[in-house]
C-alpha cells in the first residue's frame, strides 16, 4: 500500500498491508487470547500493545516489522479501509524488532520486486539452527487457527450468516466467500431451551455436548477472569456489540442483540447456532460488560 524508508537490516521495507496487536484486537491466527497471540510472535503481552506492518524487502523478500507505536498502525487502517491512500513509515525508533515471513496470507505483492517469498538464512547461522519464518495457516487444514479464523468472518460478515440461517436480512453488506466459509445447516441449530425461538428453524437437542462445554466455560469466564483477549467486544449497528471469545478447542461468535455461533475443533468447518431464548441474552451481556474494548 505504501514505501517507507524504514529498514529491515538497511533493506527498504515496501510496506503492503497491516495489523493491530492489541488485547481488543489481534490476528486469529497467533492465539486464543493476547499473550498467546504475542508469545508466537515472541513478544511480551505489552498492555497498549503492537502494530504489525508486514511487507517486502528490496529483494523481494517477506517481512512482518513489529512497531510500538499502535496508533499510527490504527490510523493508517482506518484510512486504508475507507478506501483513502495513506503512506506508513514507522520511525526507526518506534521497530521492536523484524520477523522474517508474514503470519497471514496475503495475495499482493509490491510492483517491480520479485515475487514474494521467505528470506534466506542470516549470515553466521548454523546449517541446523532454527529459522523461525512466520507462515500462514494451511487453508486445507482445520484446526485452532482456521477455527478463530472462521469464527471472525462470522462476526464480519453477520449480516450473510444470520440471513443464511433464518432469512431474516440484517442491513449490511459483502458476503462470505462460500469456499472458504464454514459450513451452516438448518438441522444445526441450537436452542439452549428447545423452543427454536427467534431461529426461524428446528432447533438441534440442547444436550449437544460442545455446546454445553463452551456455555459452561464461557459461564466460568464470568466467575474467574480468562487471560487477556479471550473475550472481545466490538463494534455493531445500533445499539448492539459483537462479542467474540475462545477457549481451549473453540470459538464462539455472537451478537448482543442476537443469536450466537460457535465453531469447535473436533467438528471441522461447522458453525453450530444458537438460539436466543430466554438465558442467552444474560450471557451476552454479562461477557459483554467484562469483555475487552478498543481504545
């Protein structure tokens, strides 16, 4: 998207794109929470957090450059989204470090540079030492990452999903790319009571027993404090907020004013519903007044 004259070992890095890494906000693919997520960056759980700026160097090669200063990475996020040019060049006083490879898939590359790939080996490394490149997820795959991954095109793309499930639309736009969604069916959703309230559909038996656990441990949440970013509150129409949490083997994505979904490790490309009825509004309320919030 943008040059800077900033440097990746006194190579020009031609920034592509960025990220925040925030306890509010921070790529699924790194963790369930943020101290995973900076842990697998080798980073420590800094509370205002990083920003990631990943791109190429003069060769052609990938690098993801870690930067302390978060706000210049919001605003120039913030400006790419609303489809405005804006030119990132991190100071040389605000890098933390830079790590070879991008953690996330990315399909541009900067004009007039060879393709994208990882960069060699440093000079004076050992054969058999360990080059750490940063790689994304195997898309082919499904795992933690693909099932964070999942649950956040759910909550991004809200509108699609729950029109999907109950032909209700809900004013939004862009819908998911159905090669690479999560699979939905009718006969999958839930309703903790068994009524299929606000659905629109049959609800599945109550006793599913991923639902029951990730209910469980989200109730659990609310009486001991998971690690930082394990629930996240953001942004939705109206008076609303999307919540999203995760735990050990699951996802779960929901809106306040709305039903919710969860996404669970042994069930490959499934996103389970769940019906509103009665006890899940308290639930999302409650997540959502301990849930952490961009600044």
């Amino acid at each position: 998207m943008a040059g800077t004259d900033d440097s990746v070992d006194d190579d020009p890095l031609y920034v592509l794109t960025a990220a925040l890494l925030t306890p509010a906000r921070f790529p699924a693919v790194l963790g369930d929470d943020y101290p995973e997520a900076c842990a697998a960056l080798g980073l420590d759980p800094y509370d205002r957090g990083y920003g990631l700026v990943m791109g190429q160097d003069g060769g052609g090669a990938r690098w993801t450059v870690v930067i302390d200063d978060v706000s210049l990475v919001a605003v120039a996020i913030a400006s790419w989204d609303c489809g405005m040019e804006y030119d990132l060049s991190p100071g040389e006083r605000t890098v933390v470090c830079a790590l070879p490879g991008w953690p996330v898939a990315l399909s541009v590359r900067a004009p007039g540079l060879p393709a994208p790939h990882d960069p060699a080996q440093e000079p004076g490394c050992e054969e058999d030492d360990d080059w750490p490149v940063l790689t994304p997820p195997d898309t082919e795959s499904w795992g933690p990452a693909q099932r964070r991954l999942g649950a956040d095109e759910i909550a991004l793309q809200w509108a699609s999903w729950r029109e999907r499930l109950a032909g209700v639309p809900i004013a939004e736009p862009k819908p998911p790319d159905p090669a690479k969604s999560p699979k939905i069916d009718a006969k999958d959703v839930v309703d903790p009571e068994g009524t299929g309230e606000n659905t629109g559909e049959k609800p599945m038996p109550a006793g599913h027993p991923g639902i029951r656990r990730v209910l469980k441990e989200l109730h659990g949440y609310l009486d001991k404090a998971p690690p930082l970013g394990r629930v996240r509150s953001s942004f939705a129409p109206g008076d609303a907020r999307t919540l999203r949490a995760d735990g050990p083997g699951w996802s779960f994505v929901a809106r306040t004013d709305d039903m919710a979904f969860v996404l669970l490790d042994e069930e490959p490309g499934e996103a389970l519903p769940i019906g509103r009825g009665t006890e899940l509004p308290a639930l999302l309320a409650a997540l959502d007044d301990m849930a952490v919030r961009p600044a």
